[in-house]
C-alpha cells in the first residue's frame, strides 16, 4: 500500500485510507501535500489584504477553494507532460501517470473535474479580475516545458504560483498598481527562493536525465542564492508597503517574515536529505506571517 505514495507525502495515513483508485487520483492532485496549495493561496490573501479592504472572509474562502483545485489541476497537468521524465527520476517515478496507474485519459478527465471547481470560484469575482486570473492560462500551460529549455524554471514558477497576488488585489480595488507591482514582484522571488531550497532533493537525479533547475544553476551557491532571493521579496514587498503607507513603522510588520526567511536560509543544508523538504514546507508559516502583515498594513 504504502508504496503508492510518494516519499514526501504529509499525510501517508490518511491517503493511505482510500481505496486504490481514490489514492492514485489524490496523489496525482497532490491532495497529500497540502503545501502547494498554501504557498498557491497565500499570494491571493496577500492581495486581498493589503488593499485595505478588510478581512473579507467570503472571498479569502473561495479562493482558497481555488487555489486547492487550480493546483490540483496544475499538478495533473504537470505530471501528464512530464510523465516520460517522472519515471527517471527516482522522487517521482512512482507517480500515478508515470507509474502507468492512471492512464492519461483518465488523467484528462480529472483535470478537467478539477478545473470546473476553479470555474465556479472565478464566477464569484468580479469581471475584472476574472480576466486577471484567466490571463496566467498560457504561463501555467507553459510552464512544464521550462525545465527543459532554462536553468531557471523556478523564476516562470514564481510568475504562476504568485498570479494570486493580482488577482486578489484586482478583486478589490484596481487602482495604486506601483502597490501591486512591487507586492507580486516580491512574491516571485520569494517563490524563486523556496523553490530552490525544494529543488535540492533532486540534483542528483535532474542532472542524470537533463532536467534544469536553480539548485544545480547554483552549484555550491545555493544558500547564498536563496538568502538573495529571500532579500529581494523582502525589500520589495517592503516597498510595497512604504508606496501604500510612507510610515516606517508599517515596515515592523515585516519583522517576523523577515526573521523566518532569513532562519530558512542561514540554516539551509543541502547535504542533509530532510533538511531542505522541512525548510521549504515552513514557508506555508512565512506566508501566514506575510499575510498578517498585509493585513494590519493595509487596514491600519
């Protein structure tokens, strides 16, 4: 049984509990790494947030909805295309589509399923930032591909993961865009930075079979390179704030964020297997900290 699920799973028990079929299709969702869709939905708390806006519980909710099943569909997608690649690599060989347990049609449908649940959340937006969300289509559809052409596919990830970001700002107001602009630029290199730390568990693998990354771009640089990141988002999501509110005290706000970053990278190992799957799974925490600075900055 176990053996059908991936080694980083969270939650081996509780997928564990379904039925074969059920499992395969969960795992293939990622519905047993509750991460991604964290680090998917903190970017559109973020938006909504610092707009001033209030809590606006309603709407936090559907899009959490969404970012669940919009990364869900992002991961099927992901494993149909890179199902030849997948069975290289040891971490992702047992995947269901490149372990031939799903067969790509079914995959298909699953994904189309997972989409129409994404429909539904992006009716309750406004016509404005519907558009918004529908505009990071061709980013997400090319995104598979990136590994295969640069050595940085963590920076096109960080143009699709954060699309939160203006997509929940859009939905509330659609003015102060230097705002936005500095708050998602942020955001991308925050994700350019977690996901280095991710890319590490495979370096070994990735270079066997040809598959880009950030991590082996860096070589022994990676901490460095991700203290680089991780400063950027901060000074740009700090200036954010400063455009929104000139008041240094609105940048205290970023103090913890900025103290779980920097511990994130400072105690970054890469020689140590559990090391970086931990410190990248904390940057569900670094988005939670983020938020509750949008929060009171935008609603001082």
């Amino acid at each position: 049984m176990t053996e059908a699920i991936v080694p980083d799973s969270e939650h081996k028990g509780l997928v564990a509990r379904l039925p074969q079929r059920l499992r395969d299709f969960a795992l293939l969702a990622r519905f047993d790494r509750p991460i991604g869709w964290w680090l998917l939905f903190w970017p559109c708390a973020w938006g909504v947030w610092l707009t001033g806006s209030g809590l606006q519980w309603q709407l936090i909710l559907w899009l959490l909805l969404g970012a669940i099943a919009m990364r869900g569909a992002g991961c099927v997608y992901n494993d149909v295309v890179d199902a030849d690649l997948d069975r290289q690599v040891a971490r992702t060989a047992s995947r269901p589509v490149a372990s031939g347990r799903v067969s790509a049609k079914a995959a298909w449908a699953w994904l189309f399923a997972l989409c129409g649940v994404g429909l539904l959340v992006l009716f309750q937006l406004r016509l404005e930032a519907q558009i918004v969300a529908l505009a990071s289509l061709g980013l997400v559809a090319a995104y598979p591909f990136m590994k295969r052409i640069t050595w940085w596919p963590q920076a096109w990830l960080g143009l699709v993961f954060t699309w939160g970001a203006p997509v929940g700002w859009v939905a509330m107001r659609s003015d102060r865009l230097e705002v936005l602009a500095a708050l998602y630029a942020g955001s991308i290199f925050w994700c350019i930075g977690y996901d280095t730390i991710y890319a590490l568990q495979d370096r070994e693998d990735d270079a066997l079979v040809g598959i880009r990354s950030s991590a082996l771009r860096l070589g022994n640089n990676v901490q460095a390179g991700v203290i680089a990141f991780y400063a950027l988002a901060l000074s740009l999501w700090g200036l954010a704030f400063w455009l929104l509110r000139e008041d240094w005290v609105a940048l205290v706000a970023l103090l913890p964020a900025a103290l779980h970053l920097m511990w994130q990278a400072f105690t970054l190992d890469p020689t140590d297997p559990d090391n970086p799957l931990a410190r990248f799974r904390s940057n569900r925490f670094a988005g939670l900290l983020v938020a509750a600075a949008c929060l009171v900055v935008g609603n001082a």
